[in-house]
C-alpha cells in the first residue's frame, strides 16, 4: 500500500535546503541544481514544486522569518515588562549560538542578494523589519507611559536605532571583531543607558 506524497514536507525539504546553502556559501551558489543536491531530491521534483528560482528564494525567505520569530518567542518566554520583551528580542537577534548565527548568515546571503536585485525586497517581503520596529517601538512607549524611559524620546526613533545596533553588532560578532558575549554586554551596555526612571516631567 503506498502512501500520498506529502507535498507540504517536501516544499519544507528543499526550501531548507536552500537556506543551509544560503547560510554557508550565499544564494549565488543556490542553483536549483545545488539545492536538489542539498535536499537529496532530483531536480525534476525541485523544479515541480518550485517552477522558478524566485519561487524557491521567497518561499525559504518567508520560512526564514517563521524561524527568527519563533526564536523571539522562545526568548519572550514569561517576559512582560516593557524592559524584559526589548531585552529579549534584540539579545535573541544577536548571533549568540550556531541557531543565530545560521540565521544572521542567511539574512546576510539575502540582503547580499538585494544589492545585486533591489527590486527583490519588496518581493522578499521587506515589511518585516518594519514590523518590528513597530513593536519595539510600543513597547518603549509603555515604558514611557510607567515612567521607566524619559518621556522626551522619540520611541520609533529609538526602536530603529536599537535594531540597527543590534545588526551592526551581528555583523561585528560574524566578522570577528568580538565574541556573542561582547556583542551582548554593547546591548546591555545601551540598555542599561535607555531603561533609566524618569523624574517627573519626563526629565531623567
């Protein structure tokens, strides 16, 4: 008795596959051939479930972005306070373990991918950064509201700052310039810095 393909699982098997190519030896290397390989399918089945290279590129892309936001969750965990979740997301973007650093590579490969093809991030789904400078920026708010960050800041200034320190430090760990432990200290370093109680007023 044989049993239907199931087609969800192999989409997920070689997307995977172009994602561990992606984080190793960048998307130029991504042929559809080379992920066929990888995934150890034929490229004729590559090819049925993925009918162009674009297709492949922003489906692993989209299951990227599923990963790094369960990651964020995991981090989160029972965290509630405005400090503990901004803590928690930035220090889970930072490459700290062989989960974040496959991840930074792979987002590096895509952003690498950008330069060459800028039309591509609006297709690769560019809004997700923008989400999330989104939340951070709420929750900086809240901690406005409670008095924990002068109320004078510019929230959605901050959050975007914060996120381009926390990539700059990813991109200083993945280079060599300091270790994961060093690139969390920076963070905890400008945190320690921005989570100060207000006087009232909003003066600190």
């Amino acid at each position: 008795m044989t049993t239907k393909p199931d087609h969800e699982e192999r989409r997920r098997q070689i997307a995977e596959a172009l994602l561990r190519i992606a984080a190793t030896d960048g998307l130029k290397s991504a042929s559809m051939r080379a992920v066929a390989t990888e995934a150890g399918v034929s490229l004729r089945l590559v090819q049925y479930y993925f009918t162009t290279k674009e297709g492949l590129l922003l489906d692993a892309f989209a299951r990227l972005g599923t990963q790094l936001q369960a990651r964020m969750q995991r981090w989160i965990g029972d965290a509630r306070a405005p400090r503990e979740v901004v803590t928690a997301i930035l220090s889970s973007i930072l490459p700290t373990d062989e989960e974040s650093r496959r991840i930074t590579r792979t987002y590096t490969a895509y952003y690498a991918l950008v330069l060459d093809d800028p039309e591509v991030m609006g297709r690769t789904g560019a809004g997700q950064p923008d989400l999330l400078e989104g939340f951070l920026a709420r929750q900086l708010r809240a901690a406005q509201e409670s008095g924990g960050i002068d109320r004078e800041r510019d929230a959605g200034m901050t959050a975007a700052g914060l996120l381009a320190m926390v990539n700059g430090l990813g991109s200083s760990v993945l280079g060599g310039q300091r270790d994961g432990r060093a690139a969390l200290a920076v963070l905890t370093h400008h945190l320690d810095e921005l989570f100060r109680p207000s006087a009232p007023g909003g003066r600190v």
